[in-house]
C-alpha cells in the first residue's frame, strides 16, 4: 500500500466527516430554532414525538444532534421524560435517511454541489441564503469525499494480504465492537455506516458482518448524548440513558435473531436491494432501527422507569449550594439549544430574585431577623448567577447561532442585568427592616398596608414578566402596561400622602425616610419588570442608559 493511497484514504474520510458537519450545522442554522419549537409543541404525544424526531433528524442528518438536544431540552425543563423517548425512538429511525443518501452514490455531480454552495456563501448578501449555501457546499463535499475514499478502496483491492485482512473479519463480536468504537471516535454513525457501504460496495468486507458493525454503531451513536448529560440535572442523565438503553437493548435482540437466522436474513435483504451491496447495507440499517422501534416502543415506560434505578434521587435544591440548573462548565455548546438553557437559567434567577424580593418586604413588615439574614444570602447566590450567566452569554454569542436565537442575546443581557438590580434592591430593603430595629423605628398600620398593597402588585408584575420572559409570549403585555402605570401612580400618592404626614407630624422623620426609600425601590422594581417583560419581544428597542440608571438607584 503506498503513502498517497493511505492520503487519499484518510483525506477522503476527512472531507466527508467535514462535509457532513457543515451539513449538519447549517440545517441546524437555518432550520433550528423552527424546528425546536415545533419539538417543544409537539411532543406531548409519544407516538407524535417519535415522528417529530425522524423529520427533525432527517433534515439535519445527525441524530447526535437531536439526542444531545433533546438531553438539553430535558436538563432545561422543556421536556419530561417519557416525551425525550419518543424523539428519540424518532432520532434512531431518521438517522438512517443519511447512509439512504450515501447509498445512491452521487459522486459525479458533487462537484455541482460545490460551486453552487461556494457563490451562495461568496455572492449572496442575505444571511439565510448563505446559511443554505454551507448546506449545498457541505453536501458536495460529504459526496466528493466519499469519492475519494472509494478512489482510495479500489486501490485496497489490488492488495490480498489487506483483502484478506478485511474478509477475515467474521466473528461478530468483533465486528460490534468495531463499530462502537469508530463510531464513539468519529462522533457520527451515519459517517461510520457510509464507510461500511463503501467497504461493502468494494467488496473490502463481507456483507454478513456488516449487521453486527452496524450493531456497533447504533451503541456508539450513544456516546455523545452520554457526554453531553454529564453537565446536566438527574433528568437530563436519564434521557441519555434511554437512549443507550434502547440500543443495547435492541441491538441485543437483533444480535440474538441474527444468530439463528443471519444466512436467509442476508440473502433477502440483497435480494430486495438488487443484489447492490451498498444499497443492502443502507437497507439493513433502516429495517434494523425500524425493527427496533418495532420491538421496544410499547416497553419505553419501562425503560423510563429503569433510568430511575439507574439514576436515583432527585436533584439538590438550589438553595442547598450556589450551583446552576441548567447549565455549567462540563455542558456540550449546542447552537440550536445554547439560548433555550441560557433563557432557563435566566429564570431561575428572576424565579430566586422574586422570592428574596418578598422575604425582604416581609422582614420589613414584622422585623424577622432571620429573614433579613437570609435576605443577604440569597442576594449572594444572586450575585453568583449574574457573573456566571453572563459569562456563558458571552461564550454562546461567539457561537453560529440560529438567526432567531442570535437577535435574542442582547436582550438577555438586559434581563440578568434588571434582575441582578432586583436583587439590590431586596437586599435595600433588608437594610431598611435592619434600620428599623436598631433605631426603633415605626411605621403605622395603614402604612405597612399601603406598602403590603403596592409590593403585590409589583410581585404581579415581575411574575407576568419572567412568563413572557421564558415563554416569549405576549399573552399579558397589557397587564404588564397597566400594573406599571399603577404602580407608578401609587408611588406618587403615597409620596404625597408621606408629605402630609409629615407636615402633621404623624410619622418621625426616620420612618418618614424609610417609607419614602421604600416606595420608591419598589417603583423602580416595576420598572425592571416590565424590562424583562419586553426584552426578548422587542430586543432592538430595549436600551437601558446606564448613567440614568445609576442616578435614579441613588
């Protein structure tokens, strides 16, 4: 075997791994965020899940993408359990469609492919277009790799010892082992099974072994979404765990049919494929994975079942130690899913942010020494996910995100922005309940009423807000609109009310200053409320001055 054929042979596997990424990503760029709502909605359903996650894997070509994902999507919360195991029943199904693809060789007209992607990305001003071109140009150039792989194979053959190498695979066990690891090293089982086509299509490898390498493949296909919980909550382990339950599973049984049956099985599948190895591996892969789905479907609450075994208890509250929910420094970047855990964790600060706000109101009212102290920490934890939240938002805006996702990161900034001065001003308010003790200090009852009346309304607020905020939904913009005016209004009548007092001497000029502080903080909650509210829906026209801001918290 001389040094360019081994060249050719490991430059033709590097295009095709290359090719089949630029794919990947720029279906995930331009079909992504659309895609992941439609995951998001149509889930519910077992059996509609499994269809959404064969469409959504057909069209990005990578069911590691969709299984990382919906790993995401279950670490984020936008999906339980029983209903990651539908998409992913979907994702074994539709990973198939790419080595369907490699099996129709289209090598002579890949070059085509990759001129028309090249002037798209170099000609076409529009973002969208270029995004499709990197498609184009990636599916050219997954096809002229695989042609020059195949240029390198024909090669092999004029050699007997490797001929005889190859040939002499046989032992199943061997050959699942094989392709577990190929594949768990290229990270792809659709790149691995286009190898086993070509290998088959050159007659390098027997088509019997080919079942048990595909075997191989589906446990490897695992090892990403294995990777990527690592980072993640329990529920997020569980999801990768059904999905290595289902292969091992599955490719056990397969493996205990081909045992007593691999000679009739193989001789249909090529009689139906027209005698054309290639096409006989594309096909077995397919009936493999639709066996599977077959089999194990009406058991995938079981298997739900046992990833609780596997993986027990429940997840620490976040109360028990400063630690983030959904994401972290050991989470796989996925570009489609990058935002939709950033907007999780994101609320889950508004969510402790909205707690510590009313704790210190009520440490106000009844002078509760214990809630002001836990006022102060959870103030800390707060400070905590500011700094590590905007440090993953900087890290994911150097990301190619979806179009949709990318027009979102400002505005997130703007909202861990408002919901970390939220938290100042609980932690103000923690002060003044403070001051109150050590100085004596009064407030009458109608007062603390006025106050109970306008921190309910402020709290309605800022619910309504982290709502749309998570879910990027204008369901109560008007309510928002209103409750903001209110508050503003009320601040302004017990200011003046504050005055009155004052001037009549009912209220010492300590409490008068308390009371005043205090409105006024709670004014300025709202408006950080309703900030968060519009951030994501209109992200161009949130524009915060700074300098305006610092002002007014003076």
């Amino acid at each position: 075997m001389s040094i360019t054929t081994v060249f050719l042979l490991f430059g033709g596997l590097g295009l095709f791994l290359y090719g089949m990424k630029l794919m990947s990503e720029g279906l995930e760029q331009v079909a992504g965020s659309r895609m992941r709502s439609i995951l998001e909605v149509f889930t519910k359903n077992r059996f509609i899940g499994m269809i959404v996650g064969i469409i959504f894997t057909g069209i990005i070509q990578s069911s590691n993408a969709t299984t990382v994902m919906v790993v995401s999507f279950v670490n984020s919360g936008l999906m339980n359990l029983y209903q990651a195991a539908g998409v992913i029943l979907g994702a074994n199904i539709g990973t198939t469609i790419t080595g369907q693809l490699v099996a129709f060789n289209l090598s002579e007209i890949a070059p085509l492919f990759v001129i028309i992607g090249v002037l798209m990305m170099m000609l076409c001003k529009k973002q969208m277009v270029q995004k499709t071109g990197g498609v184009v140009l990636g599916f050219g150039i997954l096809f002229m790799g695989l042609s020059t792989m195949g240029n390198a194979m024909t090669s092999l053959k004029e050699l007997p010892e490797v001929i005889h190498l190859l040939q002499s695979l046989s032992n199943p066990l061997a050959g699942i082992l094989l392709g577990f690891l190929v594949t768990a090293v290229l990270q792809s089982s659709s790149a691995t099974v286009g190898v086993i086509i070509l290998m088959a299509s050159q007659g390098l490898i027997h088509f019997n072994i080919c079942f048990f390498l595909i075997l191989g493949c589906n446990i490897g296909s695992c090892v990403s979404a294995m990777v990527a919980s690592l980072g993640g909550n329990k529920d997020a382990k569980r999801a990768a765990w059904i999905h290595l339950l289902f292969n091992l599973v599955g490719s056990a049984l397969i493996f205990l049919i081909l045992i007593f049956g691999l000679r009739p099985i193989s001789e249909t599948i090529m009689q139906i494929s027209g005698q054309n190895a290639g096409r006989a591996v594309a096909n077995t892969h397919s009936l493999i994975k639709v066996f599977e789905v077959i089999m194990l479907f009406p058991f995938m609450g079981w298997i739900v079942k046992l990833t609780y075994r596997i993986i027990p208890g429940k997840d620490a509250s976040p109360e028990d130690a400063y630690q983030l929910q959904y994401i972290g420094e050991r989470t796989i970047l996925r570009p489609t899913t990058a935002v939709v855990n950033g907007i999780q964790e994101i609320r889950c600060m508004g969510e402790i942010a909205k707690e510590n706000l009313i704790r210190s109101m009520e440490a106000l009212y009844t002078l509760d020494e214990d809630k002001i102290q836990k006022v102060y920490e959870q103030e800390g934890y707060i400070d905590f996910l500011n700094q590590k939240i905007t440090n993953y938002l900087v890290k994911i805006n150097e990301l190619e995100l979806p179009h949709a996702d990318a027009l979102l990161i400002g505005g997130l900034f703007h909202v861990v922005n408002d919901i970390e001065r939220i938290g100042d001003h609980a932690e103000n308010f923690a002060d003044s309940a403070k001051q109150r003790i050590n100085h004596q200090v009064e407030f009458s009852e109608k007062g603390i009423r006025q106050l109970r009346e306008m921190t309910s309304m402020v709290v309605q607020t800022l619910d309504y807000a982290l709502e749309m905020f998570s879910n990027k939904s204008q369901e109560h913009m008007q309510e928002v609109v209103e409750l903001e005016n209110s508050v503003d209004e009320m601040e302004k009548k017990l200011q003046k009310l504050h005055v009155k007092r004052l001037a009549k001497g009912k209220c010492s000029p300590e409490a008068g200053m308390v009371f005043s502080d205090t409105i006024s903080g709670l004014e300025r909650v709202a408006d950080h409320a309703t900030n968060i509210a519009f951030a994501i829906l209109e992200p161009e026209n949130h524009e915060i001055n700074d300098d305006e801001e610092e002002e007014n918290e003076e």
